[in-house]
C-alpha cells in the first residue's frame, strides 16, 4: 500500500502526506448541504436557539471536537446555524463541513524530520472553506441586517466545482496563504471589477512588484539561514541556557523569536509573489497624482511594522495580515452583539479560536492567551479594561516631545519584551519546555501584562489630548 501511494505521489509530483489533499475538496463544497423538508422539534431545539445568537460556538465546536476515523487523521465538523430559508425545503439549520487533519503527532514528527505534510495546507483550507460557507449563508439573509463586510463579500449564488477548486488552490496559496475571498476570486477569473479590461485604463504590470517581493524573500531566508545555527530552539533544553544570567536568558529569547520570524517573512513573501504575478494581488489605484498600483491582497506582512512596532495593537496589522483580518470578519465581529463595544473577552475568543486553528498544542494555547494579555496591556480593549502606558501615551500633551517619546520607547520596550517571551511557546510547542522557558526569566512576560492591567483599574490618567478646533464663523 505504502509502494502504492509514494509511485503515486511521484507521479504528480506532490509528497505523500499531500497526496490525499485533492480528493476531499470535492466532499467540502458549500452545495452539500443536507436538504429536509422541516427541522425536527427536538429536546435540543432551545439550546439550538441560543447558538444562532453566539456564532463563536459552532465554531469552536468544529475545532474542539475531532473524532478519529484512524490513526493518521482527524475529521472535524462545522455545525453552522443557518438562518432560515426563503421557501421550502428548508436548509437544514446545521451546515456540515467536514474536512481530514492529519494527526498532530505525525505533523509535529514530520517537522521535527524538516518534511512538511498537508496539515499547514489544511490549515489555510479550513479558513477558505469557512469563509466560502458563511459568505453563502450570509446570501440569503436581508441586506440591510447585514454588517458592510457582509454586504461586500455575501455569495447569493453557490460556485462551481470548478470554480471552488480553482479558489482553494489558485497560485499555490493554499500552503501558506494568504486568504482571500471567493468573491474576489471569481470576479478576477471573469474580469469584473478592479480587474475589468478597458483602453482608457489597462491593468498594471505586475513584475516590479513581484520582483521586490523576491528580493525580500531572498534577503529574509538569508538572515534566517544566518542566525538559525547561532540561535536554535534546542538552546532552550541545554545546561549551557540554564548557567546564563537573567539578561543573558531574556536576550537568547529575544534572538531565539527575532531569528525564527525571519522563516515566516520568507514563505509569507514567495506566497506574495506567486499572487501578485498572477494579477489576483491587484487591489486598485491609490489616491496620489498620480495615480500607483497597490498590490496589498497578497500581503502578509509589514517586516518593519513588526520589528519596529511601538504598542502590541499594532501587531495583528503588520503580522499574519490577512489571517488577522479573517477573525476579525468571522469570529470577532460576529461575537460582538449590536450596540455593545467589544472587551477582553472577545478578544481572548478570538485568540483561542486562532489557537486551535494552529494546532492543539500547549504551546499554541499558551502562546495566545498570552498575546491577548499582551494585546491588553499595551491598550485598552474595553471601557473597563483600559492600559495605563496607552493612557498615559495619549493624554500628554504633544507640547511634551521628550515625556512623549519617552511613552513611546516604553511601550515599545514592553512590547518587544513580552512578545519575544510569549513566542516561545509557539516555537516549541511542548508544555514542559514552554514553562521551564518562562520559570527560568520568572515568568516576567507573564506577570508584566497583569500589572499593567490592574495599575489600569487603580490610577486614572488624565483624559487624552485633542487639538482644538476653531470655530469656522
């Protein structure tokens, strides 16, 4: 059987792990909806009632609970309320979305070998065929109840075989993304839009983009192959890291998540490319005279935004952008009720539902509830929850240069420092390295965020300052 499936894999050119990717994105597509004629009252009609109102749970459901059909994989289960439709028969109220994992132990044991299996192209999968679903869902619903995003990516007709494959797997962003909507995709493929073809204004060239998208990538895997021998993850496990001073270990966690960053900017900047040469990455004309090309569809990441950011706010802009821009469309506005501003809790939500998205290890849920500390530590995320450095940062005045910058540098300095202490965890993934990483610099990463917090609650910093404006007679 093993002879069978690697003649196979060479023969299409794919790994054997990837070799049974192809086949399911046939049983995922949006029309396999289970038809009846009404939904049955059932014990669990009431429970059923409130699921509709908190969207967040059916998606949790669909990462938390995977039975397993056999060693290798995992099948999972989306249990999306749809909204009732216009006439019979009536949708079942339960969208079904299955798809196949392969087991995080074989994944963890492939990258531990440096091969790749299809688990990292599954992950950006279950984002498109999620986004696909709701977006359908989303079509049968009354445009005025919908939010503008809704309205902007809503699908009122379901896709084509054809065209759903062709949005799963164009331009080989299905391994490392970025996610893009399907109804970008098919006005693109049929020259709609910002893609429409005329004499007055003929889409860019794409090639000068593309090739400052390669000279990134080339520069980013160069660093990385430079720091990687100097800085590697078994730093952390061996008697030399334990012998290091307090400094000497926050430093070693600094370069240990400065150097394994760099991985990421390299693949996020080839995916980037792969887009912008096709022409998907085109996202209009800017405003200046005149006017340029923007190619921000394919971006993933702002190098610079990152290394040089100056609030943890600014984080989930500039790193894994498109990713980011997905739970905020998916999860954390759909949890956010009308006429209530969202607080810490929907923002721990969310990172939880980005945890499990990753993966189930340790390392990954620590990884993300520490970020959402982080997150609100640098700023505040609801009336309540409220960080003194922001606060302070806003309300002096812009009189005060050096007091300004001073803020800036702190927040800066905070920021840098718990993110490199948090990322540690999504490096190594296991509970026991993640903690003994943490015990052995005192959890400072840890205990720095919750007294930002509560110094929030107990000293009120003055209102922040705004120009005045002068009346106009």
């Amino acid at each position: 059987m093993e002879l069978e499936m690697s003649s196979m894999a060479s023969a299409i050119g794919v790994s054997v792990p990837v070799l049974p990717l192809p086949p399911l994105l046939r049983r995922h597509h949006p029309s396999l909806l289970h038809l009846a004629l009404r939904p049955r009252r059932r014990a669990k009609a009431l429970l059923r009632r409130r699921l509709r109102r908190r969207p967040l749970l059916p998606l949790l459901r669909l990462l938390l609970q995977p039975p397993l059909p056999h060693p290798h994989g995992a099948r999972l289960r989306l249990h999306a309320p749809l909204p009732p439709p216009r006439r019979p028969p009536h949708i079942l109220r339960r969208l079904r979305i299955s798809h196949r994992m392969p087991c995080l132990l074989h994944e963890w044991r492939c990258m531990k070998e440096g091969g790749i299996d299809a688990t990292g192209a599954l992950m950006v999968l279950v984002l498109k065929v999620i986004s696909c679903a709701i977006n359908y869902s989303d079509g049968i619903l009354k445009e005025e109840d919908l939010r503008e995003s809704q309205k902007k990516y809503r699908l009122t007709d379901c896709p084509s075989i054809l065209e759903y494959v062709g949005y799963c797997l164009c331009c080989g962003s299905h391994f490392a993304g970025p996610v893009f909507e399907m109804k970008d995709y098919l006005e693109y493929t049929e020259n709609k839009g910002i893609w429409t073809r005329s004499k007055d204004k003929p889409l860019p060239s794409p090639y000068f983009a593309t090739f400052r998208a390669l000279i990134q990538a080339a520069i980013c895997m160069g660093l990385y192959l430079y720091l990687v021998p100097q800085y590697p993850l078994t730093r952390f496990s061996e008697p030399i890291y334990h012998e290091y001073s307090f400094w000497q270990k926050l430093f070693t966690q600094f370069m240990s998540g400065f150097t394994a960053r760099w991985k990421y900017y390299f693949i996020w900047s080839i995916s980037e490319a792969s887009i912008i040469i096709s022409g998907l990455g085109f996202t209009g004309w800017s405003n200046s005279s005149p006017p340029k090309p923007r190619w921000d569809r394919a971006k993933n990441v702002d190098v610079l935004g990152v290394e040089l950011a100056t609030s943890a706010v600014q984080l989930p802009l500039v790193w894994n952008i498109q990713v980011s821009t997905w739970l905020r469309y998916y999860v954390y506005d759909r949890i956010v009720q009308k006429g209530k501003k969202p607080g810490f809790l929907q923002l721990l939500a969310t990172q939880t539902v980005s945890a499990v998205w990753h993966g189930l290890y340790p390392g990954y849920i620590i990884f993300f509830v520490q970020s959402a500390l982080m997150i609100a530590g640098s700023k505040g995320t609801s009336y309540m929850v409220l960080s003194l450095i922001y606060r302070w940062q806003q309300a002096v005045s812009p009189k005060s240069s050096l007091l300004r910058y001073l803020l800036t540098f702190t927040n800066f300095a905070y920021t840098i420092l718990v993110l490199n202490y948090s990322c540690i965890g999504f490096m190594v993934l296991s509970m026991k390295e993640t903690l003994a990483s943490y015990q052995s610099v005192y959890f400072v990463g840890t205990i720095l965020p919750i007294i930002v917090i509560l110094l929030g609650y107990v000293i009120k910093p003055a209102r922040p300052v705004r120009p005045k404006v002068q009346k106009s007679h």
